[in-house]
C-alpha cells in the first residue's frame, strides 16, 4: 500500500511540475506556442511520466537500503545511529 502511495505522489509531483512550469519559461519562447493551455497539458503528461519512473527508482533505492540496513549487525547499527546524533547535535 505504501509504494502506491509513493508512486501516487510521484506522478502528481511530477504533473505539477510540469503545469506550473510553463510559468517559468522564458516569454519569448512562449510566444511560438499557439496553445498555452495544451502545451501545460502536454508538459504535465511528460511531467508524470517522468514522476512515474522516478517514483520506481525510489522504490528500488528504498528496497535496497531496507534491505541493507536488515542484515547489517545490530551494533554497528546502534554504532552509526549514536555517531550521527551526536554528529547532529553537536554541529
């Protein structure tokens, strides 16, 4: 359930991304595209795709650290926890 929602948000992040990024495009370049509004259409399709594929790579990250975190031993887990809190706390 939670890799669909990972992949849910992805997709939107990317959708956004790709509406409201005609926003951000130089005025110049705008002025060739007949369409504004198909053209957000379309960036935010690629947008999605993009979220999407990023979203699978996520995953696949987040498989592999769950997975390596599961066989490394427990005190050189407790070890590396401890040291990055006191590295947080006392920088």
């Amino acid at each position: 359930m939670t890799d669909i929602l990972v992949i849910i948000l992805f997709i939107l992040s990317g959708g956004a991304s790709g509406w409201l990024g005609v926003d951000l495009l130089p005025v110049d370049n705008l002025k060739q595209v007949s369409n504004i509004e198909g053209f957000r259409i379309v960036l935010s399709i690629i947008g999605s795709f993009v979220g999407l594929a990023a979203g699978f790579v996520f995953l696949q990250l987040r498989k592999t650290f769950l997975d390596q975190i599961r066989t490394m031993p427990t005190d050189l887990l407790i070890s590396r926890a401890v040291g990055l809190i006191l590295r947080i706390t006392c920088s």
